[in-house]
C-alpha cells in the first residue's frame, strides 16, 4: 500500500500534465471584425500586431469592411500585401467607381453637353415610371475586382468557406425580412461584395434570390456568430465603429443612419473573450487616403491588449508556419482560363448584339486581360446598365465559365444643367435621348441650349453596329446662334462692348465611323447647311441702323483620326486628346451691306472652296504625386481665301480657344487661316477634385488679317509676325454635377485684357456646320 500510493500520485500527475498539454495545443482563437469603412483598414494594424505575437488565429467573422479584410487573410494575404492593395491607384478607382480611361471605348463616348443632372424612365405595362438611381457610385470596377482576387480561392476551397486557409464567414443584411444574412459557402467575391454594399452608395445584389445589403445594417460585430458556427476556445474582437448619434434635425446623414442600422451591442462577455476597441475621430466612411494612421491606430490598439491575451492564450504559432501555410493553399488556386459565357437579363435578339461585342472565338479560351478588356467595352455602351461578373470554376473542363448577368432596357434618358456663370456665359441645358436596343443600338436623342451668348437646337439619331471592328453611323440636324455682342458683360472690370457680331447656323451632317483600339476613332463625316453673319464694320452704329449681312450656303465632306482618354469633360488633369482632321469645304457666299457699310449698294455673290488641315493635341503628364503638366499643341493649315469684307473673314476664319472663357469671346487677335499654338498646363492638385490650374500659351499665325480703312476689303500683313499670348490662372472643384471654378483671364485686346469670373456648370456647345 505504501508503494501503489506513490505510484498513483506518479500517474495522476502525468495524467494532468498530459491533459494540460493536450488542452493548450488544442486552443483555438476566433477573430470577429467590425465594419466601419475605411476606419476597418484597422484591423490590418491588429492583425499585423496578432501575427507577431505569435497569436493564432483559426477562424475569421466579418461585416462590411471587416468581411473585405477578413476575406483576404482567409485566402491568404499577408498584412503588408493588404496594405499595398488599399494604396494602389486600382483601389481608388474601385471606391470611387472611376473606370480607367484605357478601358473607356472613345467610340462609345456619345455627344458631350452640359447635362449636370439625369433621370431615366421606363415603361411599365404602358405607364411611364421614373427609374431613380440605386446608387452613387459605379460598382463596375469594385465588381470585376472582387472576381479577379477571389475566384481562385473560391475555386481553391470548392466554395466552401470552412476549406479556405482559414474559415470563414460574411454577414449581410436581408432587408426583406430584415434580418442578419449569414455567408459560409458560394461565390466568395460576391459574399463579400453583399456584405459591403452600403445602401445608396453601392448598388445591391442578390445570392440565392435574396437582395442583400452592408452586414452593418443588423450585425456590425458578429461574435455570436462566430460562436454558434465555429465555438472556438478564446475569440478577440476588433471593433472600430459605433452606433449612431442621437440625430440632429439637420444633419440627414446621421438621420438615415439611424432609419436603417440597427443598435449592435459591441462587447463580448470577459469568458468568452476580448475586444479592441480602435476609436477614431476624423475618418469618414470613404477616407481612405488615411491609411497610415489608421492602420498604425489599429496596431498600437492591439499592442495595448497583447499581454491580456497571452494570459489567456498559451498556444502560439510562428511565421514560418503560416508562410508555408499560404503558399500551399494558393498552389491549389487555377489559373484564370475562362471558356464558356453563360448570360442572363437579355432577350433572345440582345444576346446576338452581345456576341457580337464580346470578342471570343468559338470553343477557344481566353484570359482575365482579355476578359477585362472586353468587359469595359461592354460597359461603355450606354445601352448596357450593369454586368455582374461571376467565375464558376469547373472541375470537369479545368476551366472557370463566366457567368454574366447583365441589366438592359429601353429608356428615356432626360438631363439639365449648363452653367452658372458671374459673367453673361449663364446658359440652361435640357436634354432627353430615348435608347433602343436589340441586334444593333440605336439612340434617338435630342437637346436645347439657351443663354445670352449661345442657343442651340439639336436633334439625332445614332447606330452601333457591335462587329469585331465596331462601328457607327449618325445623322444630325443643328440649329446654333452665337451673339458675341452680349457676350462681354463682366462684374468685375471694365469693357467696351465689341461690334455688334451674330451668327446663325443651320446645318445637318452624316458621320461614319469605326473604333481603332480603345481611344481611337477614325471618321468619313459631311455636313451641308447655311451660315448667316450679322455685324456691324463701325463701333458708333445706332439703334435705327441695319447690319451688315453675310450668308454662306456650303456643303462639306473629311475624314480624322483622333483619341480622347481624358478623365474629366472640362478641365481634365489626366488622359490625352488628339485628333488630325482634313475638311474639303464648297459654297457660295452672299453679301448684302446694311446702312453703316462703306458702300451701299455693294451687294455680291463669291464662290469659296478650300481645305482645312488640322492637328490638335493635349496631353497631361504627370510628373510627381501632386503636379501635372499638360501640353496643348494646336495647328491649322488652310488655302481659304478672303470673304467680302474683312469682318466676314475673321469671323468665317479658324480660331483658336484653348479653354471655356476663350469660346465665349470674339477674339480677333487669335483668328487666322493658318496659325501654330502651344501651350504649357501646369496643375496642382490640392485633392483629387480640387486643383490648382495655371494656363499659358502662345499664338503665332502664319499671316494676320489687317482691315483696309477705307473700303474695309482685308489683306495679309507680313509673313510671321509678332506672336500673341493668352493666359489663365484658378482654382476648379471637380463636384459629382460638373465643375465649379473661379479663374483670371488674359488676353491681348484693345480696351480690355483681364476677366475674372465664376462659373459652376459646363460651357460647351453643340458641334459647329464648318
């Protein structure tokens, strides 16, 4: 007896150890993420400071944000490559739906105008239904991204989240039956992507049939979720938002969130586990340019809380083991190979315009450039609302099928806008075009400008034909007026009013063209109309007097190649726009001399026909992180001969106008038949949408017009002289309904050199007959 209880002891003792042991080995650790937009970058911190502490973690539970980082460590990222991914320009494009301008169709761009605001309608039956818009920004990028860094893993796990590197789970928000929407297998780009869709700012999808929306909205910090699904021993919470403030009757934001997110209890029982709690108070919902303090935030939060947890967590893991961890996971990923499309949302006569667009050869694969590409394409007409982009690996082939569901009607599109100006450029626009779409495209659109200096009535049909090589055809008709008498009225200093100067124009033209590559359009075009000038060849005419008039009856045909990539309409700060034109142009000009002329009964009729050559070009470079340089280059080369007099000339002649002020003047120092410019662009951006822009530039015509005194006939003065200069100076706020800018400008004329102006809005025109 006195052995075997010694013995006993002996064996409990290694029992207990052995047990001991055995129970620390095993301990399993859960992370729960909060959302929180970019304030969840956070959890990148914590998650760096977990890793190098040795602490485990062995499953992942996310809403919003923290889905998207949750997901990409399940798969396998490390927190460095995360950190990459939110500061690449990719990334920016995705948050703020930008589609990259490589991508952009120039032969799919359409008429630009001063449209700042647009609404659709559809038909319902026979009733027409405004089609309010789901969101504000364009989930095209986000969409396709989400495909590109999570169809391997989905593939890699069978699309099922408890086989990825690390389990895992997405929650999103079933707001039909207003519930929390718990994801553990399918398509793992799209349960996060449901997870994140904040309402209003991304547009919703639907798994399963259901419509789902931001985790966030009934479960912002899923730890029970976690603990029903995986139990793990010890779970740590990293929590980096609140509930919302008590609303204020002004602020709408903080109103809307309290309509649509539920109160979430944001603690976890001391038993059970630990949350860090990382706060923040100057990061907005999109800030993501904060990255480094946020990140650094969420680090040092988990620092704070790394003892605590080692004293309720014995087991530890090491870096070397998690690195081959994730390499043997992304082995299994397949490579993107894609073979068959499968398409819903279209009728039987679409598909056939959508085969015809998709560029794929029969029974032939293709890669994820090619699908990106062809993608964007497709994007770009804008008789496609929407693509969402789905790979669905299969075993079988060893090849994903690319599902695509793509959202299409026939609609009214109706926009207004134009611009609000502390000039006489304040001008409306109103627009509509109606969009047909079966085996080809076709737009039947219309528009009206109204405003002191320029009106403009414009009607038009449209039609893509969606072959390997694209191409289009439109037809136009034109009505345009511009009074440059009125257009010279300014607040802030003085101006004698120029001669009394209209012109009217009348035309229709034919455009056939085809896209080369992306950017590059090439183009037959021919116009035909009448032009009307109306002016007076004296300043001190008077009320009673009649003008002088001027009627150019012309047909017209040329061809051009040209790109435009720029990423803004008006004021661009990166892309290119190029074209090089020929223009073959034949009338008859008609002169009829109003009272004031030198000679009254000096009426003629004059035979014109000539050919314009013409290169534009400008270009924006970027040459650091906030400083861009463009580049303007502008030439014209024309045999044009003099029209009757020589106020007819000039205003019949090329012109060059570099930016929107220099279009609402009648400048005769930078008018001639042939002419060199160049100009210099240097732009600061403060923010994304907010720079500094500074503009020179230099005019130098071949030849200028110089008036005869006494008959006011026209003749060249000498060959190169004196060149002439142009300049601006301000600031432009690019906002989501057109520009708002405040700028000084320079120009060499008589009586007045300096306007300074404000506009907000757009100043452009519909095209010119010549």
């Amino acid at each position: 007896m006195k052995i075997v209880g010694p013995m006993c002891r002996f064996f409990l003792l290694v029992i207990i150890i052995t047990f001991s042991h055995s129970s620390t080995f095993s301990q399993s650790v859960g992370l729960v993420l909060s959302g929180g937009g970019a304030k969840g970058l956070a959890h990148i911190g914590v998650i760096r400071a977990l890793e190098e502490n040795g602490i485990p973690i062995d499953y992942i539970a996310g809403t919003s944000m923290g889905a998207v980082v949750g997901g990409l460590y399940a798969i396998g990222y490390t927190t460095h490559q995360m950190d990459s991914i939110f500061r690449t320009d990719d990334f920016q494009k995705w948050s703020e739906g930008n589609i990259d301008s490589d991508f952009l169709y120039y032969f799919k761009r359409g008429l630009q105008n001063s449209g700042q605001f647009s609404f659709k309608i559809g038909l319902q039956g026979d009733k027409p239904i405004p089609k309010l818009p789901t969101n504000i920004v364009p989930n095209h990028q986000m969409d396709l991204a989400f495909l590109k860094l999570f169809a391997g893993a989905s593939a890699a796990c069978n699309y099922d989240f408890n086989k990825l590197l690390i389990p895992y789970r997405a929650v999103a928000s079933d707001v039909y039956n207003r519930k929390p929407y718990i994801l553990s297998s399918g398509d793992l780009g799209s349960s996060i992507r449901a997870s994140m869709t904040f309402p209003f700012y991304f547009k919703p999808i639907s798994i399963d049939s259901v419509l789902l929306f931001d985790g966030g909205l009934y479960n912002n910090f899923p730890w029970d979720i976690m603990k029903n699904d995986f139990n793990p021993d010890y779970i740590i919470g990293s929590q980096v938002s609140n509930n919302s403030q008590k609303p204020d009757e002004d602020d709408i934001i903080t109103q809307i969130e309290n309509m649509l997110m539920s109160k979430t209890d944001y603690s976890i029982p001391d038993s059970v586990g630990i949350v860090i709690n990382t706060r923040f108070f100057d990061v907005g919902l999109m800030d993501f340019q904060k990255i480094d303090g946020v990140i650094s935030a969420g680090y040092d939060s988990a620092l704070v809380r790394i003892a605590e947890i080692k004293r309720r967590v014995h087991r530890t893991v090491d870096t070397n083991s998690i690195k081959v961890s994730r390499r043997d996971f992304q082995t299994k990923f397949p490579p993107y190979q894609f073979r068959d499309i499968l398409l819903s949302g279209l009728r039987r006569n679409q598909m056939e315009y959508f085969y015809r667009s998709f560029s794929k050869k029969r029974n032939k694969t293709f890669n994820y450039s090619h699908l990106e590409s062809e993608y964007f394409k497709l994007l770009s007409d804008n008789n496609i609302v929407s693509i969402y982009p789905l790979a669905k690996y299969d075993t079988s082939t060893g090849y994903y099928n690319l599902n695509l569901k793509i959202s299409t009607d026939d609609y009214l599109d109706v926009s207004f806008g134009g611009n609000i100006s502390s000039s006489s450029m304040n001008q409306g626009f109103l627009g509509a075009e109606y969009r047909y779409f079966r085996k080809n495209a076709t737009s039947l659109y219309t528009n009206i400008y109204y405003g002191r200096l320029y009106s403009s009535v414009m009607v038009g049909l449209k039609r893509d034909y969606p072959y390997k090589i694209p191409f289009y055809y439109d037809i136009n008709l034109i009505l345009n007026r511009l009074d440059y008498y009125k257009s010279s009225i300014d607040p802030f200093f003085e101006d004698v009013r120029p001669s009394y100067l209209v012109q009217n124009e009348a035309f229709g033209t034919f455009n056939f063209g085809w896209a080369l590559g992306t950017n590059y359009l090439f183009k037959f075009y021919g116009s035909g109309g009448k032009e009307i000038f109306q002016y007076y060849q004296i300043s001190n005419f008077l009320e009673a007097d009649t003008p002088d008039n001027s009627n150019f009856k012309y047909y017209s045909f040329g061809s051009s190649i040209g790109l435009n990539s720029s990423n803004y309409k008006q004021y661009a700060d990166r892309g290119i726009i190029r074209h090089l034109s020929f223009t073959y142009i034949r009338g008859i000009e008609n002169y009829v001399p109003g009272t004031t002329a030198p000679v009254m009964d000096a009426a003629s009729s004059n035979k014109h026909f000539w050919f314009t050559i013409k290169f534009y070009n400008e270009s924006y470079h970027r040459i650091l992180n906030r400083f861009r340089l463009g580049v303007v280059l502008d030439g014209t080369y024309s045999n044009k001969s003099f029209f009757s007099n020589y106020t007819s000339t000039v205003l019949s002649a090329n012109a060059f106008t570099p930016n929107p002020h220099s279009k609402t003047l009648f400048l005769e120092a930078y008018r001639a038949n042939n002419y060199f410019a160049a100009g210099i662009l240097p732009i600061f951006k403060i923010t994304e949408k907010f720079i500094l822009r500074l503009e020179g530039y230099a005019f130098q015509p071949y030849q200028t017009f110089l008036r005869d005194d006494i008959n006011f006939s026209t003749y060249y003065s000498t060959r190169l002289p004196k060149p002439v200069f142009m300049a601006a100076g301000g600031f432009v706020y690019q906002t989501a309904f057109g520009p708002a800018s405040i700028f000084l400008n320079y120009y060499e004329k008589e009586n007045k050199y300096l306007y300074l102006t404000f506009n907000f809005g757009f100043i452009l025109f519909n095209s010119r007959g010549i």
